[in-house]
C-alpha cells in the first residue's frame, strides 16, 4: 500500500482504542508527516502523547493552533498546560484571553496553583 496520511491517522485512531499507545503515536506520528499542514492530526497526536512526552504533546497542539488559528488548539494546549501544572501554563492562559469567552478562561486559571 503507498503512505497514505489518512489510513495512517485512522490507524492511528484504532490503536488508541485498542490502548496500544506506543503504535497509536507511530501511526500519528506517519499522519503529520505526510500531511504536515493538517492542524487536526497535529491536534490528535499532541493529545495522545500527553502521558509519554508532555514537552512534544505541547508543542504539538500549539503546531494545531499555529497551522489554523483555531482558537480550540490553543485551548487545549493551555487545558494540558494546567493539568500537568507545566511552567508554560500561565503565558499560554494570557494567549488565550480574548480568543474564548472569558469564563471558560477563569476556569482554567482557577485550576492554576499560586
């Protein structure tokens, strides 16, 4: 079969399902390198990567957000940022303000230690 981005990303879906981690960012991986202007592959793939490789899983949705201006990218990134409590987390939150509604903003800073 020749590469094909999109059988590689939904290969890349079904091994997330199946929770073959390891194989699902292989996949993903092989999606954003043969279609490396998808923001929505860079999206999945920064997702999946959150518990392997924090640094590479941030990069990756702020790739998304860059691609598209999808505020949603950003969100996110930021959403990840938090969860994880990376250094990163408060610059990204002040990014986002004015992008979403300034309530689903707050709700991430309030999850921000002091």
């Amino acid at each position: 079969l020749p590469e094909s981005a999109e059988i590689s990303f939904a290969l890349g879906l079904a091994e997330i399902r199946a929770g073959r981690t390891s194989a699902a960012l292989e996949r993903l991986a092989g999606a954003t390198r043969l279609a490396p202007d998808n923001a929505y592959y860079w999206y999945v793939y920064g997702l999946a990567q959150e518990s392997s490789d924090l640094p590479a899983a941030l990069s990756n949705l702020r790739t998304a957000y860059r691609l598209s201006s999808d505020p949603q990218f950003l969100y996110a990134a930021c959403e990840l940022g938090v969860r994880n409590a990376d250094p990163s987390a408060r610059r990204c939150l002040a990014e986002l303000d004015g992008q979403v509604p300034p309530a689903a903003v707050q709700r991430l800073r309030d999850q921000v230690p002091p």
